[in-house]
C-alpha cells in the first residue's frame, strides 16, 4: 500500500482543518478512486437484467438511428 505523507493545517486551537499532500500522492488518490468508479459502474451494469450486446452492434445501431 502506498505511504502518504500529509501535513496538517491546524487552527489556533490545534485542531485538524486541512491536509497538504505532495502533488504526486494527491494525484495517486485521484487515480484510485476514479478505478474504485469503474469498477463499481461494471459490477453495476453486470447486475442488470439488460440485455449484452456486442460493441460493434452496438455502434451499427446507433449509426442506423435516422436523423431528427
């Protein structure tokens, strides 16, 4: 697991109020928790009842959709 290494803000009463984290770790979070999102929106799809087509159907139906 990767090791952070924060730095708090505190306020005149030695309470927490903010984290400073070096650039690269911050962008490490952001990254996981945008695969943490993908993840859960295939577990999502995956529980539906819809049915699967294949992405190439997909596409030549999307393509045959006649103009407004």
């Amino acid at each position: 697991m990767q090791q952070f290494h924060p730095e708090y803000v505190i306020d005149s009463s030695h309470n927490k109020k903010s984290v400073l984290l070096p650039i690269r770790e911050w962008e490490e979070i952001v990254l996981a928790m945008e695969e943490l999102e993908d993840i859960r929106a295939c577990d999502e799809a995956k529980g539906t009842d819809e049915e699967i087509i294949p992405f190439e159907r997909a596409v030549e139906e999307i393509e045959n959709i006649p103009p407004r």
